[in-house]
C-alpha cells in the first residue's frame, strides 16, 4: 500500500483518517451500499408516475426527499463518530425504551420484507425468463439473498452492494439516453423541468419526498461506519462526503428514471400502477426502443430490487441483534460478539428475516400483517430524526460533533415531514 493511502493511527492505536482526499475517496463504501440498499422499487414507481403526468416537474420533491434523508443519514453517522456506541445504544440514552420500540417495529418489517421484494424481483427474472415461475423465483432469490449476508463479511458485502449500485447506476442512465435519443421532441425534457405544484399533485409530491431512498437502511448506517472502523473528529469530512455520495446517486437515479417517465409516458395518458406496471413497462420499451433497451431496463430493475433484499436483510439484521444486546444491557465493548455479522444473534435474524418471508409468500400476506408492515415502516423516521435531534443537541457532546444549524434545520424538518407522512400512512391503512 502507498504512504497516501496508508491510515495513520493515534497513541491507543484508533486509526486517523487520511488527509489527502486522494486517499479518502478510498474509504468511501457505506454510502454506496446505503445507494443500494435504499433505491427500490417504490423509487422507480414514484418517478416514472409522477413524470407520466408532470413530465420533469416534481424533480423538486425529490430534491427535498434526498436533502433531507441526507441530514438523518449524515447525523447518524455523526452519532456514532462522537460517541463511538452503535446506533440502538446512542438512541438508548435519548430514552431506555427506543430499543424496545424499533425491536417491534423491526420484527414486523421482517416479516413482510424479503416476501415483497422477493415477489417483484422475480416479476422483473419472469420477464426475462418467461418459463420461470415467479413464486419458486421469489423464494429462490429470497434465499440467495439472506445466504449473501450470513456468508459475506462487511468488506465483501460492500464490494457486492457498490457492484449492485454500479450496474443499477449505469443502467438507469443508459436507458434514460436510449429514451432521449429516441424522443421526437427532446425540448419537453427541459420544457417541463420548471418546479410546480399542480393540481392534484400532493400525493405524487408526498410519495417523492417520503419514498425516496428507503428507511431500514438509514438507520443501519452507523453500523457500516462502524464496520469501515471510523472512530473521531478525523473521519467525519469521510463520513459526510460518503453520505453525500449515496444521496447524490439516488438523486440521479430518480432523475435518470423521471427522464424515461417523460420520454416513455407523459403525455399518452398512460402511467404506472405498482411494481407489476414496472415489469409490463419493458414490452412497449422493447417496441418502441429494441429488445436491447428492454433487457436493459429489466436487467436494472431486477438489480435494484434484489440489492434492496440483500441491502435490507443486512440492515434489519444489524438492528434487531443490536437492539437485544441493549435490551440485555450488554456492555458496549462486547457489542461485536452479540451483533457482528459472524455472530450468533445476527445469523439468527438473518435466519428469522428468510424463513418468515418464505412463509408468507406460500400463505399470502394477511391484511393486518401488512397494514403493520406500513405503519411501522413509516414511523421508523419520525422517531430517528426526532431522537437524533436531541441527542445531538446535548451539551455533553463536544463541539465539533454537535448540531449546526444547517443539521437542526435539516433534522427539524424531517421530523416534521416524516411524522405528517406516517399519521397519513396510518390513516391511509385504516
């Protein structure tokens, strides 16, 4: 290894960043794993419905949802450097119940999670191999995925999920230029890029900003800090730019898709109705642009989801053996024996995420099941940012990693907004 990129260490042995950015951009991974992990098929819905009706208009709403998932993100991260506890005992000191709380959530999510996305990816694996049945492929898939996180340790499982964001990336935006090149009127791309609100946009707008990359996985962020071995003041210009990388990938991926929503559908009266709208999107692609362009689409389809199971699985399995070793009150300094990825608790859950989700996908998914499933899902954000808020507003907390204004406002209004969207996910599922 070269002097730039070797890391240097203090007295007690805890490596110092790097200095020059050169060596940094070598550090960076969290982030694009977080990019893989959140990206999902909901992503892809939102934006190729809201352009199908406002072309390249509600880009901004999506601005909005990246900006401020990036403050949640980035305060996450900041927790961990300014304390060095893993996320579930940081929000313990906020309140000795949070872990009680996300342990509840979690497992419920658990439940459904690999049974949906499993299903979807397979949506996107028929269509490419129209012999394949789609509830064998989804349990296939489901299993591949959870085999991934218990085999993998962090630095594999990172170079996997920026693989995943890589071909995600690349096919988003190729398919975007297919679709531009193809366009009768290419002007309508910037024609229609003005912010507005329409009428009757609101819950376009909404599903933009709350949707846009993923929960779970924001709030598993500390633990890949952890594993990447960030421990102080030295990291956090690392931690920030990695954060801001994953949000600026997503941002470009939703723009990628909002420029195939807008050359593909605004304007025909056609839209996109759940992720099987995303699989019957591909045939008139191939129609219109070649068989090429289709199999490129479902090939970028099939990635983003499946990265989301194995991104998720990961996640959710980090945060439910975190939050039984404090429930446990296992000391911090054995924190990696009770949920590092070889350990017992993390392999178990892991296990637990599987097996409920093949089960659910041979019984169905009950409705009371799944109206928890979004209800849960929803307040997961809420009670994040609002705990992250107090925490990092503490006297205790030196300086340098307490909140700015920047950060409070950012934190502030996504308690705001994320509290307003999940009141309305409850009231929308009774």
């Amino acid at each position: 290894m070269s002097d730039d990129l070797r890391v240097p260490q203090t007295a007690s042995g805890t490596p110092l960043a790097p200095r020059s950015w050169r060596a940094r951009l070598a550090y960076l991974g969290p982030g694009l794993v977080l990019a893989a992990a959140g990206i999902g098929a909901a992503d892809m819905v939102t934006a190729l419905s809201g352009a199908s009706a406002y072309g390249m208009g509600l880009l901004w709403a999506a601005l909005i949802g990246v900006v401020v998932k990036f403050a949640i993100t980035e305060a996450v991260g900041r927790l961990h450097l300014a304390t060095g506890l893993t996320p579930m005992s940081g929000l313990r000191t906020a309140s000795r119940w949070l872990p009680w709380v996300f342990l509840v959530f979690l497992l419920v999510i658990g439940l459904v999670y690999g049974a949906a996305l499993g299903s979807v990816a397979a949506l996107a694996v028929s269509a490419l191999f129209p012999a394949l049945p789609v509830t064998a492929m989804s349990i296939v898939l489901t299993l591949v995925a959870g085999a991934m996180v218990v085999v993998g340790r962090y630095r594999l499982f990172e170079r996997v999920m920026t693989g995943f964001t890589i071909v995600m990336f690349a096919g988003a935006v190729a398919t975007a230029a297919v679709v531009i090149g193809h366009m009768d009127d290419p002007g309508r791309l910037v024609s229609t890029l003005r912010p507005a609100l329409p009428e009757g946009s609101i819950m376009t707008v909404l599903a933009l900003i709350g949707g846009i990359g993923g929960s779970a996985g924001i709030a598993a962020y500390g633990y890949w800090v952890k594993e990447k071995g960030w421990r102080d003041s030295s990291w956090l210009p690392i931690m920030r730019a990695d954060s801001g990388l994953s949000f600026a990938v997503v941002f470009l991926f939703v723009c990628a898709m909002t420029v195939l929503g807008t050359g593909m559908l605004y304007g025909t009266g056609e839209s996109i109705a759940g992720s099987s709208g995303l699989a019957a999107l591909a045939d008139p692609m191939g129609d219109l642009l070649g068989s090429v362009t289709r199999i490129l689409f479902l090939i970028t389809f099939f990635f983003v989801v499946f990265s989301s199971i194995v991104g998720g699985f990961n996640a959710l399995s980090y945060l439910m053996a975190d939050c039984v070793r404090v429930i446990r009150a296992i000391p911090e300094e054995d924190a990696d024996r009770h949920m590092a990825t070889t350990s017992r608790p993390f392999r178990a859950f892991v296990g637990y995420c599987v097996l409920t989700s093949v089960v659910v996908v041979f019984t169905g998914r009950p409705v009371t099941l799944v109206m928890l499933y979004a209800i849960f899902g929803a307040l997961i954000l809420p009670v994040l940012s609002g705990a992250l808020l107090w925490l990092l507003n503490r006297r205790s907390v030196e300086p340098v990693y307490r909140n700015g204004i920047l950060s409070n406002i950012g934190l502030a209004g996504a308690f705001v907004l994320f509290g307003i969207l999940g009141v309305a996910q409850i009231l929308e599922s009774f």
